[in-house]
C-alpha cells in the first residue's frame, strides 16, 4: 500500500492559528517525502474568508467543508457539549462517505485535536485503521469537564482507541494519562518552522517596508479573543506612551480593536497578514508579547519569533522550554498589567545583554526533521 494519510482537523487554512499553520507545515513535509495526504477540513470558522472547497497538488488533496461560520466556533467554546454538536457530527458525515469509497487507500488517520479524535475513533471501529491523535495543547480542564460519564468511561475509551498519541508537552502528557490514556502510547515532540521563511531581515529595511516607523515595537500576533491577553494589551498600551504596540491577526474582538485604535495612538491593528510576510514584522519588532490569559502549550509565535532573532515575552500560561529561557530568548511574566510593563522595560534596558543567536538556536532546534517523530507514528515505530 502507498504511503497515505488522512488528516481530519476542524481548523486549517486560511483560517488563523497554530493548529492550522502546524498542519499545513506538516502537510508540506509529507507531500515533499512520499506521502499522498488527504485533508478533511471546514472552511474558515472563525473568520468569513474562503477558500477553494478542492484544493489540489501533488500529493495532496484538501476538501473544505461549508458550515456555520462566523464566531460560533469561539462563541461556542465555553458550552462543551454545543461545541461538539457543532463540530463533529458534520466532518464525521464527510469522513465516513470518503473513507467509504477510498479505504483502500489510506494507511493512517491522523486526527488533530479531541474534537477530530472522536472521529477518528469512529473511523477505526468502522474500518480498522491505525490512528494517530495530536492534542496540541494544554487543556484549561480536564477534557472530561465534570459530568462523570465523560470522566469514568468516555474519555478514557476515547484515548484507549488510539495507536499513538502526539503531545506539544509535559502538562499536556500528564493531563492525558491522568484522562486515562496509557502512558506507553504518548509521543512527545518538538515543532517546527519553515526554516526558509522565518529567517533575521535587517531591522531598518523592515521597518521602512512595512510603513512602521517608530522607535519601539512590541509586536502581539494571533487570534483576537480574550483568552489570548488582548485587551491586557491595551490597558498596558494606554501606560506605556513611548512604546508602539502592533496588533497582527483577526478574531472576536477585532472590532472591539479598532475602536481602541481610534482611541490610543500607541495602538496599531493591522488584522490579518500573510504567513510569508510575518517574518518582516518580527524582524521589524524589538520583542513579540504573548500575554495569554489561559494554558497553551508551546505556540507557534514564540519558534517564528526566535527563529527570526527576536526576543519573546510571554505570561507564565505559556510553556517555555528551558532553553529558551536559559538562552536568553525569552522570559515569562504574570499576567497582569504592572508585571508585562515590567517584563516589556526590563527588554527594552538590556537588549544588549540578550542572546544574539536566536536564529542559530532555532536552526538546530526547530527544523523539519522534528517531523520525522510524527511519520514514525504513522508508521508504528
């Protein structure tokens, strides 16, 4: 049988965030070393852009689902239940009638978050393929929230099903076993950025390019929502006159956003940017902030930051490895408006002072071939 996997995720291009840039990274990665790789996807939830419903390449084939879009799939995130009414049912539908026609074809399942592993799930009862379940992040609760069916039985047969399962962490391993998951089948590993993309430009040159003139930078990119320290931003923003603060991304509070923009004139919303153009404004900045508000796992800004030689802040919800802080790349901060001012002076008075192998790190650390430890899985290594 040919190398060939089906990827099942709610979120991926166009749409915004580090679930959807990772699997088109890996996606990329598996089409260039002989794998055909099918994605079963929504178009953008969160966002009214769209995308071809048929994308095709060599080696790859993405089919994009029509769905309720909009803010649901944000709005929805505190009602477990709704959210999973919204989520799975339809791309289950999808995946069933595909693998129907073209199980002879797929080796793997490779479902990217819980919502695309009760699919998966599904898939191998009905069909016995091996599945890979990757959970990129730190879960704010217990995926069995409180009700005891979930806790007792559901989510521990869930996890039980998979052939492997991917963590971004430690926590997120730990939450897992505690879940119910065997130890022995959790993979930890270390992601990637497109070494050919998120590389150093002069500072100066970026700048002038990108229109942004002033003096200091605190570049914030990511979805707009709460959850994600935006307005945190802003009431720092209104205490800090003399640093300019650039907001990259869309979401909730894009909106809410540009009223503050209009208000306060060290605030600049630019929405949404292209991911190839991304590491213009990181060179452009003098550090990136990543004030989130809830548990993540290791985000993808923090590896493109670096890899583009700049510094990173971030609250303490943010798993840093140890290197990274060691190095002098990065450091963490409470969340809380008096400690990110001290966080974003304390930057600013010893730039001189911080790590200038930012990139070199990123180059040995953070290449492609941590993509092999995912293949490996596929391939029940």
């Amino acid at each position: 049988m040919k190398n060939t996997v089906l990827q099942i995720t709610p979120f991926f291009r166009p749409g915004i965030g580090g679930i959807q840039t990772h699997v088109d990274d890996l996606c990329e990665y598996l089409r260039n070393n002989g794998w055909y790789t099918y994605v079963y996807t929504y178009q953008p939830l969160a966002l009214r852009k769209r995308a071809a419903r048929l994308e095709t390449r060599k080696n790859l084939e993405v089919h994009r689902i029509t769905w309720i879009s909009g803010d649901w799939s944000i709005i929805l995130g505190n009602h477990p239940f709704i959210r999973f009414s919204y989520l799975v049912p339809v791309l289950l539908m999808y995946c069933f009638w595909f693998m129907l026609f073209n199980q002879g074809k797929i080796k793997v399942i490779h479902a990217h978050g819980v919502h695309a592993g009760f699919i998966a799930v599904a898939l191998k009862i009905i069909f016995n393929k091996r599945i890979i379940l990757s959970t990129h992040a730190v879960y704010n609760k217990d995926i069995s929230s409180s009700k005891r069916f979930m806790k007792d039985y559901l989510i521990p047969l869930l996890l039980r099903h998979f052939d492997k399962i991917i963590t971004v962490s430690d926590d997120s391993t730990e939450q897992l076993v505690r879940q119910g998951a065997p130890r022995k089948k959790i993979q930890r590993y270390t992601q990637w950025v497109n070494q050919d993309v998120f590389k150093p430009y002069d500072k100066d040159k970026a700048r002038k390019e990108l229109n942004l003139n002033y003096e200091k930078i605190v570049l914030l990119v990511g979805r707009l929502v709460v959850g994600k320290g935006i307005k945190l931003m802003v009431e720092v923003a209104k205490k800090l006159k003399e640093v300019d603060f650039v907001f990259i991304g869309e979401g909730l509070l894009s909106q809410w956003l540009e009223r503050q923009e209009s208000k306060v004139s060290n605030i600049h919303y630019l929405g949404k940017t292209d991911n190839y153009d991304l590491p213009r404004y990181y060179s452009a900045a003098d550090l990136v902030c990543i004030p989130s508000l809830s548990k993540e796992g290791s985000p993808r800004v923090v590896l493109e930051a670096i890899s583009c030689g700049v510094p990173v802040v971030a609250s303490s919800k943010v798993r840093f490895s140890k290197a990274i802080i060691e190095g002098g790349m990065g450091l963490l901060f409470e969340p809380s408006v008096k400690e990110t001012i001290r966080v974003i002076l304390h930057i600013f008075d010893n730039q001189g002072r911080h790590s200038k192998n930012h990139f070199d790190f990123s180059r040995r650390k953070y290449t492609e071939d941590n993509a092999r430890v995912i293949v490996d899985s596929y391939l029940g290594k």
